[in-house]
C-alpha cells in the first residue's frame, strides 16, 4: 500500500524532471543519491516502503547539498525497479514515477537526504472538458508522430506513444505525452505542478500545438526547397540541351528576337503617358527574366495586349454618314419597323452634324427574331465603322467585363477590350447583346455596376481594365445595346440608356419578310438558281400561322431553310426543278401542323374565359378557368401565379361577392361553395394585374351558368369597385389575339392612346373595345343562359 505521507530517501535531480507513469535512467554521482537508492532497496520484502524515494528537481542544477528551498515544492513518489552499481562511488540506476507528492521538509545529514512528504491532492476539474482535451490530445500526438516519423528511431518512440495513449485516464495521458514529445524542462517543471488535470491537459495541448505548427513550417519550407531546385535543375539542364541543339543546326537564338520585334511594336503604337510608362518598365523587367519562365510568358501577354489594342488615331475610322444611302441600306435590310428606322437615322444625322458630339446610348428592346442585332449591323455599315459584339448572357462575374488582376493564374481581360482587340479601331459600333441577361449582384461582384463607367459618357475616357491597369478611351465607341425586357435591368444603368422598343410582327408583315428576305436568302445559301423555287404567299402565310407562332422571324427562316433543303436534296437526286412548293408539301417536310385555330374550334363555355397575356418573346393567350364545388366559401388559386396575379384573383373574387346580386348571384349559393380558379399551362410563371377582368369574367360565367364568347379576348386590370384600369404591351397582346383567330378584344379605355401602335392590317382583322367598368365587360363576354333540355 503506498504510503500517503512520511519520511523517505530523497533523490534529487538536477536537470531531469520525472512524471508519474514514466520510467527513466538516471546516473547517480552524488554520495547522498547513492546511500538514498541503497537504503530504499535493503528495506525487507515485508516493507511497503521497500524500493520506494522522492524524487525532486533543483531549482539551481550547481547547488551539490540541495536543501527544501533549493527543489521544486512538488515532486513525485517513485520506485526503483533496478540498479546497476558503476565506477566506485557511480550508480545507474531506473526509477518509475508513481504519483505527485508535495515535499514538505529535507532533512540534511554528512552523507544521506530524506525528504518528509505528503500526497499531492489532484482534482479533475470539468470532467466533460477533461475527457475532450483528452481526446484532442491523443489526436495531437498522431499529427505529431506523423511529422515525426522521419527514422525509425523516432517512428518507434511515436507508435509506443500510440499504443500508450490509447487506452489511459485524462492525468495520465498529459503526464505520458509530456514527457515523450520532448517539451523543455521549464515546461514539463510546470505540467508536474499542476495539480487540475484538465488544466494540465491544456497545458501540453498548447504546448505540443507549437511544436506542431513548427514541424509543419520546417516540413514545407524542406518541400519547396526540393522541388525548388528540381525544378531549376531540369530547366537549366533542357535549356543547355536545347542550346546545344541549335549550335548544331547552325541556329541563332531567338530569344532576343521576339522580345525586339515586340518593342518595336509598342513603340509604333500611339500609347498614352500612362500605358507608355507601363510597357517600358515591363519591357526592361522581361529583359531581365529568364524568356522560358512562366513570368516571363505572363509579361510578353500582357505587352502583346498593349501592341494589338488599338491607341490613336490611325486606327480611327472617320464617319461616312451619308443620310440617303442610310435610308435605303436599313430599307432593303429591314422590313418594316418605321419608328425604330426613322429614330436610327435621326441618330445618324445629328452624327453628321456634329461629329464630336457624344450621341445617347442606344437600347434596342423587344421579342427575340426581331432584327435587333442586325440594326446595329446596320448603324455600323451606314457610319462606315467597323462592328464589334459582345454577348452578355449569363456573365456572372464583374472581372468577365472588367478583367482580372494579372496576379491571379489565368488572368485575361475584360470582354470590353477583347472586343476592342478584334475590332481593330479606337470608334467601333459595340453592340452590348442580351444586356437584360446579366447576372444579379452576389458574391462575386456586379456585372451590371461594372458597366456603368464604360456606357457613362463622362467617365469612359477613361476606362480602367483590371488586366490592362490604366486607362483606356472607350469615348469614340458607338454603343448600342439589345435586351428582351427592361425589367432585369438594374435603375441606374437604364438611366444611361436611350430606350427603342422593336415590337413583334404581324402574320402580313412576316410573309412580307419571308419572300423578300428570307426565301431569297435561304435559295442563295442552299445554291439553287434565283427564282427556281416558286413559294407563292398563300404558303407563306400557311407556314407562317400553322408552323411558326412567334413574334420574330428566327422560327420563320429555319422552316424556309428546311423545305429548301428538300428541294436541293430532290433536285441533287435529279428530280425536275422549278416544281412550286405548295401547302401539301408542308406536312410532307415539316410534319403536322403545330398550330391551329383552336380558339375557333370551341364552343361557347360556362367558366372558361381567354385573356392577354405579354412576354419578353411576345404576347400570348391566357385562358382562366373557374369552377365551383360544395363547400365553405374557400378560394383556391393555381397554375404557378406570381404575387401580382393573386392579389388580382382576390379583388376580382372580393368584387363578384360584393356585387353578387347585380351580377345575378345568389349570396347563399357563394356561401355555401369553394371556387377553383386554374390558369391552364401550369409549368409556366403567370404575374401581373392585367388578368383582372378575365378572372372577373370566368367567375361571373361559373357562378350564373352564362357562356363566354370564346372569339373574344380581353385585359385589364379590375378594382374592388368594378373598374378598369389600363395596362402595358397592349401591342404584343393585340398581335397575339391576331395570330390566334381572335376577332374581338376588349381593352381598357386608358389604353385608347396605344391604338395608333397597333398596325393597320391587324386593326382592320380585329375588333377594339375599349370599356371603363366590369359592365361593360360582362356585356360583351357574357352569352345568355342556355335554356334547359326539360
């Protein structure tokens, strides 16, 4: 039994210190240290305090008598498990700690030290905390062998240890791996005389972190030297082969060349004071690399940017603005479009009259097939200016349009100067297409705010590219800009925009194009004879309303190319040319028709209304359905509708009930019902108030058994007191109707103003009624009430 206090043989220790669990060697020179292991191990077998001593370290390592003051208060009871006896008057002798003891008083005699002794009290403290430092520890120590594993010296000591601490208490896993991670002697002095064990447990985490971190740093930096030198090493090795090479092929380095050829380039460009300085210091700098660096490779690409953008003005291209030719170069290249032509060479002409005028930012706005991109075509071959596109779907990255810093691998300019770069000219017209396709602000910057200071006439002389690094002169670039929609585009890059809207075509107007434009072009292409192909108007429009709904002509040209394409194969074949293409052999090429009048084909029906609806693509029917079953006066909405669209669904339903009996309702019969109201095509998002007085009508219809007229569409945003309000893209919508056989459709009177926007063919083919109440609405929907069948 271990004794708890007394009187024992101390041994102290000058420069070790020992910890419970620990077995060490220690070399005795002292004659007390000697007489102390003697005494311990002639006590009899029967003693308990057979082979047990103090063991203490001194506080000063010369002191030779050390006294109490002169040891640390807090020492460790051991045992002495052998003893080798050396040298006369020398001793080797192992000792294993046992446990912490508080050294009380020493007792000095002529050639003997017994120091009086009391337990140490350990606490665990936080038990949960302890058992986590443990565990932290143990995972220490594992990175720690991991770093240490260098030889088998220390890859033994380290998987002892593992095997050590796998299975122990918190106190005597910080006392193991305190001592066998080599900590100074002031730290393990310090982890002795803590007596809270997770505290101890803290102690050693912190310190074996240190010793950690240092092993990592010292682990890298061997890495990076190696591979450092392999690397140069190879190089110096391929480049002294390749110079032996071209000494035997009788060539002379080249090196120099390129590097010469690319100043001489610089030098001829017409730089700014800014970009000149840049590329002579960057010239002096690739001088001095070595030219198969991968430094090197980044300057040269930089400096070649620098030679190819055009600078001055040499590389200006000046204006041929010829006002007549103008005209009749975006007649015969564009159909229609009266309005956008007559802005376009306002533009022109005022460019003519004041060459250094800044002009306005075009924005050109519509459906898509509408020419948008080919009027900026357009605007440059009028100006005599070369044409430049930069699409910007999708970009989400704010370094896409500005560049990236040339610190990053990879860097690469900003679309702006690569467009510029392929241009060739200091005043391009720069087409910015799919402008409202821009990324929204997150993480990675604002695509739409990079913009701003190259579209800001006051601030684009200049223009800071991230690559480049200095300033560019983007104020003689023409800048027109495309979109399908405004709506994306942020406020404050709108503002910096002329907006032109390019509205869908009417079916006249597309076979217009179709025979004009696209048939001659698509014979051309597919190389048949001008005029072998006869497609009279009658297929044209056949094509136009049973194949390609659309409000622009891209759908168009593609099914022109294809029944053209069966002409060329048949032709190709040896069949006879000039055969007509006729409306037979559309289903014969193109399939079954994918479009039909189905509005026209419908009966009159009890709940089922046919509204307006506007796109970026165009316009578009929306039909609204209303149904009652037996209930509690419950509503239910769907087919994927936006917030807008409820709340228009409610007031609609708000104002049937509050006006039930003028509609002819029963109040009871609402009471005592749930009304379903669906928006058909449910896959596809539906937002905005213009579908009010449709869903008024569905509910009206539903909830008196009268029919809706199905050859009659309508929009209009309702209000609770049964009026109706006027709304937008009354254009696109009226197209629609026209496109789907609709003969009549209601508008709101506020909307009167946007009749002359709507072309005359489609004027004469529909009817417009323009209603200020729900009344009105109803009297032009509604039919009367079948009578019943008995």
């Amino acid at each position: 039994m271990r004794p708890r206090a007394g009187v024992l043989p101390l041994l102290p220790l000058r420069t070790l210190t020992l910890l419970p669990g620990l077995a060490q060697p220690v070399e005795l020179g002292r004659a007390a240290s000697v007489d102390a292991v003697r005494r311990a191990r002639e006590r009899g077998s029967d003693d308990p305090l057979q082979n047990l001593v103090v063991v203490a370290t001194q506080r000063d390592a010369m002191v030779e008598r050390p006294r109490r003051d002169d040891l640390h208060p807090i020492g460790v009871l051991a045992e002495i498990t052998q003893a080798l006896q050396g040298m006369p008057g020398r001793m080797t002798a192992v000792v294993r700690g046992i446990e912490r003891v508080r050294i009380l008083d020493v007792e000095v005699g002529a050639s003997r030290c017994d120091a009086q002794f009391q337990r140490a009290h350990e606490t665990m403290g936080d038990p949960t905390l302890a058992y986590a430092y443990t565990g932290a520890l143990q995972d220490l120590v594992k990175q720690y062998e991991s770093l240490q594993a260098t030889s088998s010296k220390n890859r033994t000591r380290a998987q002892a240890l593992a095997v050590l601490l796998a299975e122990r208490a918190p106190a005597t896993v910080a006392d193991l791996a305190a001592a066998h991670v080599g900590l100074e002697h002031g730290e393990i002095v310090d982890i002795l005389h803590e007596l809270q064990i997770s505290e101890r447990l803290r102690k050693v985490i912190e310190f074996l972190s240190h010793r950690v971190h240092v092993l990592q740093v010292r682990r890298d930096l061997d890495r990076h030297v190696r591979e450092h030198l392999s690397r140069h090493e190879q190089e110096a090795l391929l480049r002294h082969k390749l110079r032996a090479i071209r000494s035997e092929l009788g060539e002379a380095e080249e090196d120099e060349h390129w590097i010469d050829e690319l100043e001489q380039r610089i030098g001829l460009a017409e730089l700014t004071a800014e970009a000149r300085a840049l590329a002579d210091r960057e010239l002096g700098r690739l001088r001095r690399m070595n030219p198969q660096s991968g430094e090197a490779t980044i300057s040269r690409t930089w400096l070649e940017l620098v030679a190819d953008l055009p600078w001055g003005a040499s590389q200006t291209r000046p204006d041929v603005v010829d006002i007549a030719a103008a005209r009749d170069l975006l007649e015969r290249e564009h159909y229609g479009l009266d309005k956008v032509k007559k802005r376009l060479i306002e533009y022109l002409g005022v460019r003519k009259l004041a060459p250094g005028k800044r002009g306005p930012i075009l924005c050109l706005v519509g459906p898509p097939g509408v020419g948008k991109t080919s009027l900026g075509r357009s605007i440059a071959s009028a100006l005599g200016r070369k044409f430049v596109r930069a699409s910007l779907g999708g970009v989400r990255d704010d370094a896409e349009i500005r560049g990236h810093r040339r610190t990053y691998v990879g860097a690469l300019p900003g679309r702006i100067l690569q467009s510029m770069r392929r241009a060739g000219s200091t005043n391009p017209v720069f087409l910015l297409d799919e402008i409202d396709k821009l990324a929204a602000p997150d993480l990675r910057g604002d695509p739409a705010g990079a913009l701003l200071e190259a579209l800001d006439p006051e601030q684009n002389a200049a223009f800071e590219d991230h690559y480049l690094g200095c300033g560019y002169d983007l104020s003689k670039v023409i800048f027109v800009c495309t979109a399908n929609d405004l709506g994306p585009i942020p406020v404050v890059l709108r503002d910096r925009l002329e907006i032109i809207e390019l509205t869908g075509y009417t079916i006249a107007e597309k076979v217009a194009i179709a025979r004009d434009y696209l048939v001659p072009r698509a014979i051309a292409e597919h190389g048949l004879a001008a005029g072998a192909v006869p497609i009279s108007d009658d297929v044209l429009e056949a094509l136009v309303v049973l194949y390609t709904r659309e409000s622009g002509v891209r759908n168009l040209q593609r099914e022109v190319e294809a029944l053209l394409r069966d002409t060329a194969m048949s032709m190709a074949e040896g069949a006879a040319t000039g055969a007509p293409i006729t409306v037979e052999d559309l289903a014969r090429v193109l399939g079954p028709a994918r479009y039909h009048d189905e509005i026209l084909d419908k009966q009159p029906s009890v709940g089922t209304a046919v509204g307006l609806g506007w796109t970026p693509v165009g316009g578009r029917l929306l039909f609204v359905e209303a149904a009652t079953t037996p209930g509690d006066g419950h509503v239910r909405l769907t087919g994927r509708l936006g917030e807008v669209m409820r709340e228009s669904a409610e007031t609609a339903l708000s104002l049937v009930r509050s006006r039930a009996e003028s509609f002819g309702i029963d109040r009871m019969f609402l009471r005592d019902r749930d009304v379903h109201v669906h928006f058909p095509d449910g896959g596809v998002p539906k937002d905005g108030p213009s579908g009010g007085i449709t869903v008024t009508t569905a509910l009206v219809s539903t909830l008196t058994g009268r029919p809706v007229r199905t050859d009659l569409a309508m929009t209009g945003e309702i209000t609770l007191r049964g009026k109706v309000l006027p709304i937008g893209g009354v254009r696109e919508k009226v197209l629609a109707a026209h496109r789907a056989g609709i003969r009549d459709v209601v508008l709101p009177h506020g909307n009167r103003k946007d009749e002359p926007e709507i072309p005359a063919a489609v004027r004469d083919g529909v009817t417009l009624h323009f209603v200020s109440g729900i009344d009105e609405v109803l009297a032009l929907a509604l039919l009367e009430r079948p009578p019943a069948d008995a």
